[in-house]
C-alpha cells in the first residue's frame, strides 16, 4: 500500500498507481488535520472568542453563576496551557505576577480569589458589556506562518455605562493537536501616554 505522501509524488510526475486511493494511517490522520496552513478567518475567529469569553466571564458573574467554572473554560479554550508554553502579560499585572506562564496564574488574573496573586482584582469580574478587536499593526495586523499566526492592534472593552477602555494586544496562535488555534503569547498594555 502507497503511503499518503508517496501517492502525491506519484500523482505529481503523471504517474497513476494501479490500488484505489490508500487509506491514511491513524497516527497520519490526526496529523493532517494540524497540517493544514492557518487561515486568516480562523485567526479572526480565535479573536473573537476571546473577546466573547471575557464578556461572559462578566454575564455569569453578575448573574451569580460559577464564573469559576466559565472562566476556566474560557482559559482551556483560548490559551495553550494544556499542550504548550503560554507567555502571558496582562495589561494589569506587576511586580512578580507581572507574568502569568501557569493556567493557575491566568484564571487568578480573570476573576481573582488567589492568595498566591494578591492584587488580581479580576479583570473579566468588570462585566465588560462589549469587546472587539482591531488588527491595525499593519494593513492586516495578521502574519501566517505555517502553524502559527501573529496578531497585534487593539482591543476594546465597554462597560455597562458605555465607557470604552482600549488596550493595545499581541496575540500569537498555534494549532493544537485537536486542530483549534489557542494563545502561546498574549501580551496587553495600555497605550503609552506621553503626558503622564
């Protein structure tokens, strides 16, 4: 039986093999799916969800639900803490929590309760109302490159009385194993301000 890869050389010099398209291996199967280049939609996708997971951490909050459990979710499926490396520096973090490689350290980040990080507030527990992001580094603010995707621009969060804070963000994707883009690197601050 042709491999995968051995069929594509042969259908590229013209050269037809007599057996019917080779069935791909299970250990191969997993790996084409993560082979597969990163697309910008799908980077724009992977934004948006985290701009909508922050609001929902907010909802669930001031609703007096597990926001826990929701950010947690939100985490796992944003950030790459279960496979990978996360570099994260949020915008409102200093001293020795000013970075955050641990999931423990980005949940306490969100919504706060962690002794080991006594001066998270919860950054979600704001109850942002609204986010969006603007990829404005550049004509696109995207780079793709291979399995990996680079972001960086702004977001935006509203607050339930219309005021809008905006942050400047870089964001770098990887795909997992599962196929879904999650962060490696997300670094937020706020904008320099010359006059302060």
């Amino acid at each position: 039986m042709l491999t995968a890869s051995a069929l594509l050389v042969a259908l590229a010099v013209g050269f037809a093999p007599p057996e019917a398209a080779p069935a791909i291996e299970p250990a191969n199967a997993a790996n084409a799916a993560n082979a597969k280049p990163i697309t910008e939609a799908e980077v724009n996708a992977a934004q948006q969800a985290w701009c909508d997971g922050l609001v929902k951490i907010g909802q669930v909050y001031a609703d007096g639900g597990d926001y826990k459990k929701v950010a947690g979710e939100v985490i796992d499926a944003a950030y790459d803490y279960a496979e990978g490396k996360v570099f994260f520096k949020p915008t409102l973090a200093s001293g020795k929590d000013t970075f955050r490689p641990t999931r423990a350290g980005a949940l306490s980040y969100f919504v706060g309760g962690d002794p080991a990080f006594p001066n998270d507030a919860g950054f979600a527990l704001k109850k942002w109302v609204k986010a969006r992001y603007d990829n404005n580094a550049a004509e696109n603010g995207i780079q793709i490159h291979g399995d990996v995707a680079i972001t960086m621009g702004n977001v935006y969060v509203t607050d339930a009385k219309g005021n809008e804070v905006m942050v400047d963000k870089t964001f770098v994707f990887r795909r997992c194993k599962d196929g879904k883009l999650r962060l490696c690197v997300h670094k937020s601050a706020l904008p320099f301000d010359p006059a302060k």
